[in-house]
C-alpha cells in the first residue's frame, strides 16, 4: 500500500510503525475469509482490509477520529486471526492498538460509551472492585428489563450467579520446592482471580510437582491488556511498567527461568511490552521481560511432562490470543494427548467465541451470534469436557453449553497426580 506521510509525521515512532505496517499490506482481502465481524455482518469496513483503509485515511490526514471510523474500528475483536492468514506479514495488532489510542485522544464519545468505557477500566483490572462490581450485578438481575442500553443488560446476563472465595495463592508469595529445577514468576490475573481460583491453584500444584518454584512477585497486578484496547494508552502503560519492575525484581534477585501466564489474553500482552516501552527508559527490562514470558503450555513442552492415560473425549478451544497472538496451535493439544486425553478440535477452529476482553459487553448482539457459532461446532464433537486456556473464552463458552469448560492446566494438573476439576463433578 503506498503511504503519503511527511517527514515530520515519520518522526512520531507510532506514525513510523503504522507507515511500516501499512506499506507491508497489498489489498489482496485474505484476510476477510478469516475475520469473524467480517463473517457476521458482510461489510467491509468490518473486515481488516476496511479498518486498515480507514486508519489510513485518519492517521495519514492527521485528522480526529469520526464516528464511521470509530464504529467499524470498535467492531474488531483483536482475534488477531487476520495476521495468522495474512500472506505479506502484516502486523495488524500494532496498526490498530496506535488507531485505538489516536481515537481515544481525538474523539469526544457519547456519553454513555464514555462512562462505560471508563468504568469497565476502573473495575475489572482491579480484583477487589470486580468482585464487588460482580456481586452488585447479580443483585441488580431482577431490574434487567428496566435497563436502557443493551450493554448494561450483557453485564448483567455475564455476571455469575457464585464466585469463588478469593485465594490465598494468589498474593505474592514463594511455592518453594527440594531439588529445584527451574524458578518462574506466575502472572496471577486480575479478572481471573475473581472469576475462577482453580486455575491458578492448578498451574502451582501442577508445576511444584515437577520440581519448578513459583514465586508470586510482590508489585505485580494487571497486564494492562483491558485499558491498551480501548486505547488508554497512559493506563495501560502505567500497569505494564509495574509488572515489569516486579518480574525484573525477582529476575536481578533469585533468578528466573520463565515468567508463566496461564491467561493467553494477558500473555499476548505481556510479549509485546517490549515494544509498547521500545523508546522509554525501560525498554532494556521490558525486551527481557518479553522474552522470558512462556504461555503454561509453551513452558510444560519445555519442561516435559509424564504420560498419563485418562481415556477422556475433550473438545480443545483454541483462544484467539493463543493461536493468533502468541502463535501457540500445537502444544496445548500435544499435551492433553501426552496426558491421555482424546483430543477433538472444532469446525473453524480459527474464529473467535466472541469473548475478546471487554467484547462481549461492549458489543453484544455480534458477540452472541459468534458464541452460539462457536459452542454449536464444539457440542457438535460430542466432548465430555471442553479445554481452553483463557478465561474470558471459558466463561463465554460456558455461559451457553451445559458441556463443562475448564482450563487445560486443570487436566493436566489432574491427569499427573492434582484433584479433579470442581466442574466435573470432583
């Protein structure tokens, strides 16, 4: 694609970047058959190829953001399932994460998308106001039909009806172990804490068992994934430098093999530190931290796990943030199958359940018609079970299947020796 910015726009390193990633694209429109608001709505504005002629157009002009652009760009999931398919390499993820912060500088959103927005910010990344956020939405269910936007609605159809008591495990702490092999620092999650303890649990007992201790850093919080997509560049920022000054602290104190996320949301995040800090005074810890960052399934192919021999049909999802972002496909099936699990995959695995952070609040009505696709092609595999290995995709897979959902590191876990997940009947 040919660009017509000026010198002076190029001395911007973001403007630099977007030129970089524009040029790389040559309109051939792959991407449109793997985008999944392409697959709902059949507009192309609505399909990478359309957002990136609209960044184009914003970034180039150096213009505000208006609403045909931000109404198309809010509409993208970040599946990231464009750069899987995407023939010329283009870097997609970084075109749109600068077109989200140039909107949310530039464009005054009404008012009820503004206090949302703001609010969603202020809550979720913070395990203690989520909780309670959550408890007041089960509380506010009966009042549902009286609420005014759709979206207040889908917060409080999402919220669950029990939450787990908050664990112990997750605040900062050391798992020692005899005869250490490896030392990893856990990213604990901050949605995730909330919404389901027995990950966490698992991931600990799991690889204590095969002799890694794992420390829970003290300082460490939220990724700062949820506030970089709705383009809150300065939040975002501000919860990344603290994580990595935390997992540098432990790196330069004790040592660390791997920083272990077993939220693939959060690790698509966390690996792209590096460049988010590229030109700030901690762009040297944030390029380490990037690259000791492993997904759980990535560090366990490392490490290397017994056979085991369960004998049980699981339905694999395979999150957006893992297969697209991270490039991770094969090592979460790998392993279930090393443990002994049957190992079925649905049609069109590479489409998004619709979940995608904050998604599924903010755009309902594609959101659920994207979910009931993809529980319909799992349930249609006829599993005992269905594996994932993000929370946002659990919890919105399991909001519409009676099948159980649980993170592949709780079978692991159970396979090699830990208790049996909670939904299954353990």
């Amino acid at each position: 694609m040919q660009t017509f910015f000026t010198e002076d726009q190029l001395e911007d390193p973001g403007i630099a970047r977007a030129n970089e990633i524009l040029r790389a694209c040559v309109h051939c429109g792959m991407c449109t058959a793997t985008c999944p608001s392409y697959q709902v709505l059949g507009d192309e504005l609505d399909s990478p190829r359309g957002r990136i002629y609209l960044i184009k157009e914003m970034v180039e002009q150096d213009r505000p953001a208006d609403e045909r652009t931000v109404t198309h760009i809010d509409r993208c999931l970040s599946c990231l399932a464009c750069m899987t398919t995407c023939p010329s390499g283009v870097h997609y993820m970084h075109l749109v994460d600068h077109a989200r912060a140039h909107i949310e500088k530039t464009y005054r959103r009404p008012f009820m998308d503004r206090w949302l927005r703001r609010v969603l910010a202020w809550v979720i990344p913070h395990p203690g106001r989520f909780r309670l956020a959550l408890r007041a939405a089960t509380l506010g269910r009966p009042f549902r039909a009286l609420m005014p936007d759709r979206r207040l609605r889908a917060m409080l159809d999402m919220a669950p009806d029990r939450l787990p008591q908050p664990s112990p495990g997750d605040r900062p702490q050391v798992f020692a172990v005899a005869g250490r092999k490896k030392r990893v620092a856990l990213l604990t999650g901050c949605a995730q804490q909330v919404l389901d303890t027995d990950i966490n649990a698992a991931t600990v007992r799991l690889l204590t068992r095969l002799g890694v201790e794992v420390v829970v850093p003290e300082g460490m919080g939220c990724c700062g994934a949820l506030t970089h997509h709705m383009g809150r560049e300065a939040d975002a920022h501000a919860s990344a430098a603290a994580n990595i000054r935390a997992f540098m602290a432990e790196a330069r104190g004790q040592g660390l093999d791997a920083i272990v996320i077993n939220t693939s949301g959060c690790g698509t995040t966390v690996k792209d530190y590096g460049h988010m800090f590229r030109t700030d005074a901690l762009a040297e810890d944030a390029a380490t931290v990037s690259a000791l960052t492993k997904d759980i399934t990535e560090f366990l192919t490392e490490l290397g796990i017994p056979e085991a021999d369960m004998g049980m049909r699981v339905a694999y999802h395979s999150a957006c943030s893992l297969q697209h972002g991270q490039k991770v496909k094969d090592a979460p099936k790998d392993l279930l199958r090393r443990a002994g699990f049957e190992v079925v995959e649905p049609v069109d695995s590479h489409l998004c359940c619709g979940s995608a952070g904050t998604y599924n609040l903010m755009q309902p009505e594609i959101s659920a018609e994207l979910k009931a696709r993809k529980v319909a092609t799992l349930e249609a595999r006829a599993p005992e079970v269905i594996a994932a290995g993000n929370i946002g995709c659990m919890v919105q897979i399991g909001s519409a299947t009676a099948v159980p959902v649980v993170h592949t590191v709780e079978l692991l876990d159970w396979a090699l020796g830990g208790p049996k997940p909670a939904k299954l009947g353990g």
